[in-house]
C-alpha cells in the first residue's frame, strides 16, 4: 500500500509540475498576477497571495491561501499555516493543528518549521513536553547552520534537566555565536566569565559580550558598562569613557537609571574621564532629569536661565550688526545686479552665437556625409543591378527557391505552407490565419549576398558569411526592389520582405510547429547568438534550424519586417496578409532578438520590437521574402 501511494504521490508531482511550468512565469511582487494564477491552482501563487493578504492584515484570506498552497505539499505554505494557527490569526487558535503543519514542513527540510516543531515540544505547545524530541528537530536545524537553532540546543543543554550539559551548552552557543546570533554571543561570554562549560577566559568574555552588545543586546551593553567602569586595585577607572559608551547604548534602547545618567552628565560637563562636551552633559541631564533626579533637573534650569541671557545678548549684538551693514549691503547689492546683468547678458549673447555656429556646421558636414555616402551606395547599386540583370538567376522548385548570384554567394529560400497559428499581442493570444504558401530566407541575408546585389557593404562588423547590418528598413526594401528588377523573379511572384505575422509563422516552425519558445528550441543556446555566448554578429547557419529548417531567427541580428507600427501601443492589430504602403516615413516591426539582447527579448513571440527606418544600428539585418503577387 505505502508503495502504490508513494508511486501514486509522484505521479501526482510530475504531473503538477508539467501543467505549471507550462504557465508563464507570474510577477511575485504583483498581487493581480499572483492572484490569476493562485485562482488556477498554482501552489507557489496561492503561497505568495497569502503573503500579500498577510501585508494587508486580512489574515482570513491570507490562512484559506496558505491552506490551499499547504494541500498542495508548498512547503513554506505549511510553515505560514502553522504559524497562524498557533498565534490564532485568520483561524482560531489551535497549537495541536499548528505542530501538525510545522511537522509536515519540517519533515522535508524548512528549517523554520523544524525550530518551530522543536518549540512545540519543548514547551508543550500542542504536543506532550518531550525534551529529547525538541533537541532532536533543534538539532537538524542546527546542523544546517540556522544561529537560533543552535541557540535553543544550547538553552536546552543549559536549563533543560532531562539533557543538561553544560559542554554541550557551551558547543552549541559558541556555534550561535559564531554566526551571529546576540542572544549567544551573550551567553557564550557568561560562560567564558564563570567559566561554566569552558576554561574561565576573561578577555574572550568580554569578546563575546562586545560582539553581543554591538548587535543591541542590552544585557551585554549593561555588563560592559559595568565591567570597564570598575576601579583596579589603585583605586583608578579601567576604561571610563568606553563603560559610558556602553551604557549610552543601552540607554538608546530603553534601560533607565536616573543616578547613573545623572553621573554621566556631570563627567561629560566637567571633563572627567572623558573629553569635555556640554551638549552630552545636558543630554545626559536631560535623561536623569526625566527619570527624576533633583540635580539633573537643577542643571537644565541654570542651564535655561543662562541660555536665555546668552540669546538676549546675541540678538542685541545681532540688532546692531544688521542696521550697521544693511546700509552698505544694499549698495553693494544694487551695484552687482547691474554688472551681473550686462555680463550675463553678454556671455548669453557669445553662448548663443557660438552654439548656433556649431549646429550649422555640424548639420552642413553631416548632410554633405550623408549626400556622399548615398551617392556612393546609388551608384555602387546601379553597378550591380546591370550586372545581376545577366548574370542571377533564379530557380524555383516545390520545397525550396535558390537565387544564383554571379559571387557565388547564393540565397536558399525554403517554402512555407499556409496555415494558422496563435500569436501573443498586448490583449492576449490571438489566432492568425495565412492563406497563401511562400517562401523566407533559410538565412539572414549575408553581406556576401548583399554585395551582390548592392555593389557595396554597410556593415560594421565584416565578413561575407555575417548577416549584412547598420542598414535601414529603406535600404533594405531597396535591395528586393533590385531583386525585382532584374525580372529573374519566378512569374506571378515578387520579393519583399515578410510581414511580422508571416516572420513569425516561419519562426514557429509552420504546420511543423512543435510550439517552442525560441525558433527551434526552448533553449536559446541551441538555436541563436545573444548577448550570453556573443559579442558580436556570427557566421549565419551555425546554430540548430527550426523546423522549416530556418537558421537563426533567433539571436545574430534582429530582422526588419514590412509592417508599420502604431504609435498607440494599446491598439494591437494583427495583418496576416500587409498592403505595404507608398511612404517610407514612420517605424516598422523589428523580430527575432540580436547578438547583445537578453534572452527574453528573443522570444518568437515578443510583440514590442520595433524600430525608425532610418536607422542603422549594428544588430539589425533582414531576411528576404518571396511572395504571391496577389498579396
């Protein structure tokens, strides 16, 4: 029977996890988010929506969400449940019900669940007093390093009689102390003062009292107060000034002695033991005095009386001081406004004249860069487009197009069927149906291919096997329009480039789609460049193909489309088929990711990537399409 459970229990597990992990990952730190996926029965989401409840104090709602998450076996779920059943916060206060949850959650290992399950026994909470049980679960949380556990094995060993142990005691609290925990440290440095467990060590007491004291624990800052401010045989102070800096900590935390301040104020007025420093003193005072001590309060009232014949003697002197220099400020004043005024105004004048210079020049070198630049790309373009013309051809088969250019650079096209798909979009999925075959790019274009086409290469990064970049959506266009002068295309079709809604078809794999996150793999690694293991553009057809048997539509650059892009990016509208317009103003769909994105935004079906076609940047090429002339 246990057999077919645990058989049965995992099963359950493996199936739980594949349906999650299917979801999209959801926003922890969004309470809209975790609730929709809570609502769907994700045990991690019903965990984080009790803890949201739980900020906003509706322990109710948070208790029924660590419920749901706990029946599911979410571990932190069924420490929270147990929490809120022993301190009676959204369900009524049951210590049985809670040392069953922290049972289940400390049985797999929540070290926060152990200690509470070892507190439950030790202190009867909900389960029969069993010392030796409370320092068996303490000690599991101990030995993977938890400082409270550690500690409470050591208050056990100390002041527990069916375990006393005062080595024992002495191990455990040095390990607490060790990582940190005050309360240890504390108690480490009794020991080592009484020498209870340990070799009696003074100067290690008083290290561990010190390390205790700096983290707030108000017996350690009394204890070194009292220790550094003892006189030696001589009659003198060990350390007065470091005794007051322990007790003014203490002090800060809420430990009350008006004689002791009161002590303390008159040392810091009269500069005993410490440096002189009047302000100290009358804080001090101002302690004692609020505790009651008669002195501390005469203190502060002589200290009043002559703070107010003081003031009454610097506003006197203040008076004169001002009716001396108002007369002479003002004409100081008024003489430098005036020459502030003309130099301001002048220096405005040569700033703006000198500015107005440099933009011209800087707008008249780039425009003659650019005129030239285009000039040379015109004329390298004519160039090729006369030698294409008798050179290129084009050859069509069922499955596939290959374009021969006469640099033996030559484009393979593989054909994509019609079909429909699912494409994600600002207002949710979104079903695309395209009704006619065509044929992409099996690569990004490469700069050898447009080289041959163009008559010359705009890349940044160079290399005839590189996907061609640093070019726009215009040039781009330019180069299929070359294509389609040269009248070598197969009749009845053009070349353009593909619309978003058919780039991503492709990328998907077609009718071939096995649905995976980048094109070809849910392992990015596997199919594309990016910004983990490149820093620059690759060789194309390197990495795995898609289904279709497309190369690196994810990563390497991303790729134009023919698409515009609206500015309103709420108005979300899917063109399978796309009339491309006259003008080349405005911005087009960018697809694919590129050498320097994350992972993320290499996603297929990212639908925010977009780009001015004007511009140029470095991780941006494209991939040719070939299409029906109906469309």
């Amino acid at each position: 029977m246990k057999t077919f459970l645990s058989m049965f229990f995992a099963l359950f597990a493996a199936v739980s996890f594949t349906l999650f992990a299917a979801d999209p990952e959801f926003d922890k730190d969004d309470p809209d988010s975790v609730r929709e996926y809570a609502e769907k029965g994700n045990p991690e989401a019903q965990y984080y929506l009790g803890l949201h409840c739980e900020v906003e104090n509706n322990m109710v709602e948070a208790a029924e969400w660590y419920r749901k998450a706990a029946d599911q076996n979410d571990l932190d779920a069924q420490y929270k449940l147990g929490v809120c059943y022993e301190k009676g916060e959204g369900v009524g206060k049951d210590l049985k019900e809670a040392a069953k949850w922290y049972r289940k959650a400390a049985e797999k290992g929540i070290v926060e669940a152990q200690i509470a399950l070892g507190a439950c026994y030790e202190n009867g909470r909900g389960l029969p007093p069993n010392c030796k049980e409370a320092v068996n679960w303490y000690r599991k949380a101990a030995d993977r390093k938890n400082p409270e556990a550690q500690y409470r094995l050591g208050s056990c060993f100390e002041n527990r009689k069916e375990v006393r142990s005062e080595d024992k005691a002495a191990i455990w609290y040095r390990r607490a102390a060790e990582n940190g925990h005050a309360g240890a440290q504390y108690k480490i440095a009794q020991f080592y003062e009484t020498g209870k467990g340990v070799e009696k060590n003074m100067n290690e007491a008083i290290s561990w009292y010190s390390k205790s004291a700096e983290q707030g624990n108000l017996d350690a800052q009394l204890r070194l107060g009292n220790y550094y401010s003892k006189a030696d045989s001589k009659g003198t102070s060990l350390d007065m000034a470091t005794a007051i800096r322990w007790y003014a900590k203490a002090a800060e935390q809420g430990y009350q002695d008006a004689d002791l301040f009161d002590v303390i104020g008159s040392f810091y007025e009269d500069g005993k033991y410490v440096k002189q420093d009047l302000k100290k003193a009358f804080d001090w005072y101002r302690k004692a005095a609020e505790l009651g001590s008669a002195h501390a309060q005469a203190r502060l009232e002589q200290q009043r009386l002559d703070e107010e014949a003081a003031q009454k003697a610097r506003e006197e002197a203040a008076r004169k001081a001002r009716e001396e220099e108002a007369a002479a400020r003002k004409a100081r004043e008024e003489e430098s406004a005036r020459k502030a005024r003309e130099e301001a105004a002048r220096k405005a004048r040569e700033e703006e004249a000198a500015a107005r210079k440099a933009r011209e020049e800087e707008s008249a070198r780039k425009a003659r860069e650019e005129a030239e630049r285009d000039a040379r790309y015109a004329k390298a373009a004519e160039k090729a487009l006369a030698q294409l013309i008798g050179s290129m051809t084009v050859t069509m088969t069922g499955e596939k197009t290959t374009i021969a250019f006469p640099n033996r650079w030559n484009l393979e096209m593989i054909k994509v069927e019609a079909g429909t798909f699912e494409t994600q979009t600002k207002g949710g999925p979104q079903k695309v149906t395209l009704t006619k075959d065509y044929f992409i790019g099996k690569t990004e274009v490469t700069q050898g291919q447009w080289k041959a086409v163009m008559g010359y290469n705009p890349s940044e990064f160079e290399g005839d096997d590189l996907p061609v970049m640093t070019i726009s959506w215009n040039e781009a266009m330019s180069f299929c329009e070359n294509l389609n002068s040269t009248g070598k295309a197969p009749k009845g079709w053009r070349f353009t480039l593909p619309t978003e809604m058919q780039w991503e078809y492709a990328a998907c794999g077609g009718n071939k789609s096995k649905g995976y996150t980048y094109s070809g793999s849910n392992n990015i690694d596997d199919v594309g460049w990016y910004m983990n293991n490149s820093s620059k553009t690759q060789p194309v057809g390197k990495k795995r193909a898609n289904e279709l048997g497309l190369y690196d539509m994810t990563g390497n650059v991303s790729e134009w489309c023919l698409d515009d892009r609206t500015d309103n990016s709420d108005e979300v509208k899917v063109k399978a088929e796309f009339e491309r317009k006259n003008d080349r103003g405005g911005r087009r769909v960018t697809k694919g990711g590129c050498w320097n994105f994350n992972s993320y935004d290499c996603r297929i079906k990212n639908p925010w990537g977009y780009s001015i076609v004007e511009y140029r940047p470095n991780n941006l090429g494209f991939r040719l399409a070939l299409v029906p002339e109906s469309y």
